[in-house]
C-alpha cells in the first residue's frame, strides 16, 4: 500500500529571492497542455487535406489563443453552474476566486467550442473542420492536468483493497483509508489511450465531423470508466442510478458523439476551398 507524496502545490517559490511570485504546479501543467496543443495541432495542419486548404502554424497559434480563453472561463463557468449553483448565486464574488480551485471539463469543452465557433465566423473556416484538427491533439493535454490534480493530491479514488498494490492513502482526504489513485486512472485512460487512437484514426482523412464525433465518444466512454473509482464530490454525491455527476454529463457527450459520427459518415468528403489571404 502506498502513501500519496504530498507535494507541496508550489512548484517554485520565488520569495526567497525577493520576489513576490509562486509558480504552482497546475499551472505550469496548464502550460504543458497548451504547448503539447501547439506542437500536435501543428502537426495535424501538415497532413495534405488540410495543408491545401490553407492551414498553417500561425493559424494555429491564434486558434489556440482562442481556445486557452474558452477553456478558462468555460470550465469556471461549468463548475459554477454543474456543480455548485447554489452556493456560487449565494456568492457571486466567489466566481472570480479561480485561485481557490474549482474547474469542470464538460463546461472546458463547451467554452472552446464557443471560442472555436468565433475563430471560425472570423476566418470563414467551418467549424467541423476546426474541431477535427484539434480533437487528437486535446487528449495529452487532459492527461497533463490531470497529473497536476494527483500532485495536489485532490480528486482522489475511491476506497480500494488494501491488496491492490497501487492503493493509495490520500492524507489530504482526512482519513488513512486506502483508495484508488483515480487522477492517475484518468492519464491512462483519457488521456495516453485516447490520444493514441485518435491520432491513428485520424492519421487518414475522415468525413467531416467524425474525428470530432470519436473523440465525443472516447472521451464520455473513458471519463465514465473512471468515476467508478473517482470518489463522488462530497457536495453532490452520487445522484439517481447511482451515476456521478461527471458521468450523467457523459451520456449526452457520447449520444453526440456517435450521431456526429453517423452523421459524418453520410456526408462526402469536404473539398479543398480557396482560401482568401490575409
């Protein structure tokens, strides 16, 4: 049985040199995500189908400024309205405090479909098309921030046989009981295992949408997986059939994903367009 380290969330303290900085840990895994977004999404733009529509780095580079800006306020956003309604219409201020944690993926997602949508309207690009180059390069990134929530050591598992030989004590948790280290369950499984079979799905081209339609499905398949061993938020618990919160927002992500992918699958395969310079 082993003991979760207990990292101090502090990756660097820079007041020892007289600054008044501190680098966290989540946040230079955000960096990670975002630059592993970069570098994949670039590669992604290089495959021939959308290199002759006119996609290059640069592009990607102001993609991704759009997207870091949806993923921030729509997984606040989504975490306030998901997960704790009341208690933030109780306290509005308390919405802006992000430095005191509370982030949902499902809000991340709708928030970067949203800034994808208002890439797309600005740069006449379709937004199925968007989000089939960048669906394969999200799941490295999830896995990222993952492991920035076992450093933290929040997110734990449920309990799990003291006999399993990677049953974790979380201290954080408030008792010695040990659990499934469940932040790690979700880098194997959304993360490492998503991302390689997307990016061998998508290594051939694909009807528009269907890319984006796997990843829906891998994902809300995967992530529902793992809350059996993630321990409900203790504010939710579990709700009706016994599912968590998380996999309750699941079931419409996978439902989406396969008509997108049924969808795609009737449609002919888009044709290059001429791109206007800019």
């Amino acid at each position: 049985m082993l003991v979760h380290p207990q990292f101090s969330p502090i990756a660097l303290d820079l007041s020892k040199i007289g600054l008044p900085i501190a680098i966290h840990w989540y946040g230079i895994t955000y960096l990670v995500a975002f630059g592993l977004f970069l570098w994949l999404a670039a590669l992604r733009v290089r495959q021939p189908w959308y290199a002759e529509r006119g996609w290059d780095r640069r592009e990607i580079e102001d993609l991704l400024f759009f997207g870091v800006i949806g993923v921030v306020i729509g997984g606040r956003l989504g975490y306030v309205l998901f997960y704790k309604p009341a208690y933030y219409a109780a306290n509005p201020l308390e919405i802006f405090a992000v430095w005191k944690g509370g982030m949902s993926f499902h809000g991340g997602l709708l928030g970067v479909l949203a800034a994808v949508a208002l890439f797309g309207l600005r740069r006449s690009r379709p937004f199925l098309e968007i989000t089939d180059i960048i669906a394969p390069c999200v799941p490295l990134g999830l896995a990222s921030g993952r492991i920035g929530n076992f450093i933290n050591g929040e997110l734990w598992g449920r309990p799990a046989d003291p006999s399993l030989p990677w049953a974790m004590v979380f201290p954080q948790s408030g008792s010695m009981v040990p659990r499934h280290p469940s932040p790690l369950y979700q880098v194997a499984l959304e993360g490492v295992l998503l991302f390689v079979l997307l990016w061998l799905y998508a290594r051939r081209e694909r009807r528009r949408g269907q890319v984006s339609g796997m990843f829906l499905v891998g994902y809300g398949v995967f992530r529902f997986a793992a809350e059996y061993f993630r321990e409900p938020d203790s504010f939710l618990g579990l709700l009706a059939l016994d599912m968590s919160m998380g996999q309750w927002l699941c079931v419409p992500m996978v439902l989406a994903g396969l008509t997108l992918w049924l969808w795609g699958g009737r449609r002919p395969v888009a044709q290059p367009a001429r791109i206007a310079a800019r």
